[in-house]
C-alpha cells in the first residue's frame, strides 16, 4: 500500500468521552432524552448531519449543535492519542513513496487544535482534508476522494482507516481499500465489510 488516509476521532485520537457527553447533556437541556450507547451509533458522522438522525427538530438544531461544540471545547482535557499511534505515523513517514492523509470530519480550527497543537502528529501528514472542504461527508466518498486528489494517489493503492461503519462505506464509495481500527472502535462487529481489520495500529506496518 501506497497511500494511508485516516479518519482522527476514534482512529488517531480517542474523542468519545469529550463529543458523546456533551452531546447528551445537551439534547437533555432541549428535551431530548437519549442513552450513551444509542448515541455512539451516530460517532464518525459529521455532526451536523447526526443531529436530524438522532431526532433533533430544525428548530433546535443549530442551537444544539451550537451549545454541544461549546460544551466539548471545554473538555479536550479529555482528549487521549491511542498508544503506537506516533510511533506508526513516524515510521510510515519516514518510509519512501508513503503518503499519509486525514480525511475528517472535523473543522479545520479543531484539527490544528487537537493534533496540531495537543500532539503534534500533524507534521507526519502530507495532506488533509476537513468537513469545510467538501459538500458531502462520510458516508459518502467526497472527502477520501478529495484526499486522493491532493496526492495524486490512485484508489487500486490507497487505504482509508477508520473506528466506524461510516468509514467503511466511504472507502468502498471511494473504490479505495478499507481498514477497520478496531483499537477505537464502538461496535467493533458493524466492521466485518473492511478488507483490513486492524487490532493495534501496528498492524498498519504489515501493509508497507
């Protein structure tokens, strides 16, 4: 393999107990009664988009995705980089003719904020790509595309990484491979379609 493009939230970084939270204390201040687990179904989405899937009337969605940003910014004390993830993404960088990408959901602000700045991993990535760049997100193929594009990479010798079945389809979308990161995964069983299943990030070395 060529040409590794990651998911962050789940893959990279575990986020869950920063997003998943916030998420819930904030539904419950606009009346919305929703347990921990249902809402992990929707993590990897763009967030936005989850908020009408979760039950979020149009009234109350930009209030609530307003106060849930809000609310997760206070806690990215809570943030964590998965264990080898730094060692891997040097050695991967450091290899001839491996390109690394993002390929996130995530702003632009919180992508330099949390991997720029808290961990400092983003000066092993040739490209990123963030929700502002394309129209369409996970599970469609634009922002794997869109990362392909940057680098010039054919999807016969890319791989997408990523925590959910959101991933998944958007690698299939995209015709590139895909690798389940089962290390941060929530329901590790919606995976079984990714071509790679991945127990430790590790494992990513074995595809060199």
């Amino acid at each position: 393999m060529k040409n590794f493009i990651f998911d962050v939230d789940g893959t990279l970084i575990d986020t869950i107990d920063m997003y998943i939270p916030a998420l819930r204390a904030t539904l419950a201040d606009y009346g919305y009664q929703r347990d921990y687990a249902g809402l992990t179904d929707y993590f990897g989405m763009n967030g936005w988009e989850a908020l009408p899937l979760i039950g979020v009337s149009e009234q109350d969605r930009q209030p609530i995705y307003d106060q849930w940003a809000k609310l997760s910014a206070q806690n990215t004390a809570k943030i964590k980089l998965y264990p080898e993830i730094e060692q891997v993404l040097a050695k991967l960088a450091a290899t001839p003719g491996i390109k690394l990408v993002i390929a996130t959901s995530k702003s632009k602000e919180e992508l330099s904020s949390h991997l720029g700045g808290k961990f400092a991993i983003l000066k092993y990535f040739d490209a990123a790509v963030t929700c502002e760049e394309t129209t369409r997100h996970k599970p469609y193929p634009d922002p794997i595309e869109k990362g392909m594009t940057k680098i010039a990479a054919k999807p016969a010798e890319t791989i997408y990484i990523g925590d959910s079945e959101f991933d998944v389809q958007a690698a299939q979308a995209a015709k590139a491979k895909s690798g389940a990161a089962l290390w941060g995964a929530t329901q590790p069983e919606r995976l079984k379609a990714a071509e790679y299943q991945l127990k430790q990030p590790s494992d990513l070395l074995k595809l060199i």
